[in-house]
C-alpha cells in the first residue's frame, strides 16, 4: 500500500527542524525516526550530508518550511527531485527562476548550484538519487510534471526514509520511481532573471504584482531608474526587452494557476490580461494550443495518455 501525504505528520518550524514520518501503512505503523535538517549547514555551498550513503540508491527529505523561508544557494552530490505536497516554491538555479506548484517537480542535475524561496507554507519531499541512476533524465534543470502515481511514489519514499540496494522492495520502489520520472512531461517554462541589481529589483518587482500589470514607468520609478536603463540591461543580459519578458513571466504564473483547477478567464485576470482573449492569444502564440486545451492535455497525461507539453522555441 502506498501511503498519501496525509499519513505524514507535520514537526513545528525552528532552527532545527524535526519532522517525523507517519503512515498507517503496514509498513510503516508508527513514526519513524526524525528527519533532522540543520539550517546553518546551509551557508555551505556543497551539501554532502543529505546524498544516498554506501548501500542506498535514493535518500530523501521530509521538511516543512514557514512562509517567506529562503534555502541559501547550494548544491549536492547527488541527482535531487525538489517536490512539495504543499505550497509553491519559488527555486532558481543560475539565472533560471521557476515557481513550482504541488503538481510540478524540479529536476536539479548532481552539483548544481541552486537556491529555494517559499512565499507560503511549504511541505517539501525531497529525492536524493545516486548519480547516473535515471540516464534519460537531462543534464540540466528541468520542471517535471508529477502525475498521481508518481506523487505518491515520492510520498511513499520519504515515508521509508532511505531506499536500499539489497532490500527487493526498496529496489522495486527506486526502479518504479526512476521510471515514472523519466516518462514525466516536461513542462517548459521558466524566466531569466538580469544579474544587473536595478534591473533585478524591477524584475522582483514585477512578479510580485502580476495582477496590476504595473507600467515598466511605474516600475522603474518605484526602484529608482530610469526606463532607458532598464530596457538596455534587458537587451543586454536576457537578449530581449521588458515586455517580451514579462511575457514570460505572465506565462509561468498562468501555468501555475491553470494546474492548480483555476478558470481561465480568472487566470488571465490574475497575470494582468482585462481581456481573457488577450490572454489566450499569448498562450495560443507561446505554447501552440489555448489554455484549456494545454489543460485539457494535462489532464490526459495524469491518465497515462503520454502526451508531452513542451513550449515552442
């Protein structure tokens, strides 16, 4: 039986955070030993502790986060699949800025350096797989969409705690895993971000207040440079203008909202479109289908249909 997230209990946040894993599985009847997460071994930039150990193939991560947490930049050793049950978390890797809802996934490719912010609560279930382990998966960060089966599979994981290799179970479950992960659609959508500091603070400044639509004016004035400078910086570090980004940017929060169960045309409203055609006209443009036909394909993947999203590039 594979336990929900539900069968997991939640520890209070504080510097060190301990989270027990319960499910009413049988194979899992009461709480298991603490997860503990120390937040200062953070300021380091590699994290070896949390990579599988001699004898395992996946270790994992059961942590709840407090709203408004930022995880330092880092990096392990290891293969790591960031997923939350709840919550969305803002991670960035480079200059690459994802917002990732409980449907999707970060594949973080071993000894890439990458950051996590949670704007809310957040339960994170971490994967941490033995390098090489999923060849098909990219070398590079990739979004992930996490279908039921494979939600549920994580769930299970973290409630086991670390996966073995000469335990048949455990290696059923890693294979099952590795599987499901490397069938799952890759959802192509992600920002850059300037490393110019104004041109960043506007940038923040923009996705925090999609559903205002702010003028790039209002924007620059709020951080204290001018238009001309921005839209140089733009061109210069990103290859585009503001508006072409901000696109973009509108697009990664509509996906968000559209796998959440949101209305279209509330979606549109939410990243700043008055007219919900407006807004299906960029998706159409971007994407190659309408919004409710992308989550119509969605949908038909949980299902096991095998349909692939993928932007046009």
């Amino acid at each position: 039986m594979v336990a929900s997230s539900s069968d997991v209990c939640w520890g209070a946040p504080a510097r060190i955070l301990e989270v027990p894993c319960v499910s009413v599985s049988r194979r899992c009847p009461v709480a298991k030993s603490l997860l503990r997460h120390n937040i200062s071994a953070m300021r380091q930039d590699v994290l070896p502790g949390y990579d599988p150990k001699p004898g395992v193939s996946i270790s994992t991560l059961a942590y709840e986060y407090p709203p408004a947490f930022a995880v330092p930049e880092h990096a392990h050793g290891s293969d790591q699949v960031i997923y939350a049950t709840r919550g969305v978390m803002e991670v960035s890797a480079g200059q690459s800025y994802w917002l990732i809802p409980p449907q999707f996934a970060v594949w973080i490719p071993a000894q890439t350096v990458h950051r996590i912010r949670m704007p809310g609560a957040v339960s994170m279930r971490t994967l941490y797989l033995r390098r090489g382990q999923a060849p098909r998966l990219p070398s590079v960060c990739t979004v992930l969409h996490v279908a039921p089966l494979l939600r549920e599979l994580i769930v299970e994981a973290v409630c086991i705690g670390q996966l073995r290799m000469r335990n048949h179970l455990h290696c059923a479950l890693r294979d099952l895993i590795v599987s499901r992960l490397q069938s799952a659609s890759a959802v192509r959508t992600s920002v850059t971000l300037p490393k110019d500091a104004r041109a960043l603070a506007v940038a923040h400044a923009c996705i925090a207040d999609q559903a205002d639509s702010p003028s790039l004016r209002a924007l620059c004035e709020s951080v204290g440079v001018t238009v001309r400078t921005i839209e140089r910086a733009f061109q210069r570090e990103i290859g585009t203008s503001f508006e072409i980004w901000r696109r973009q940017v509108r697009l990664m929060k509509a996906i968000e909202l559209l796998v959440g169960g949101c209305p279209v045309k509330e979606v549109a409203f939410e990243v700043g479109y008055r007219q919900p055609s407006a807004f299906g006209e960029m998706f159409r443009r971007t994407l190659g289908t309408t919004p409710k036909a992308w989550a119509s394909a969605l949908l038909n993947a949980e299902r096991g249909s095998g349909v692939k999203l993928r932007a046009r590039t």
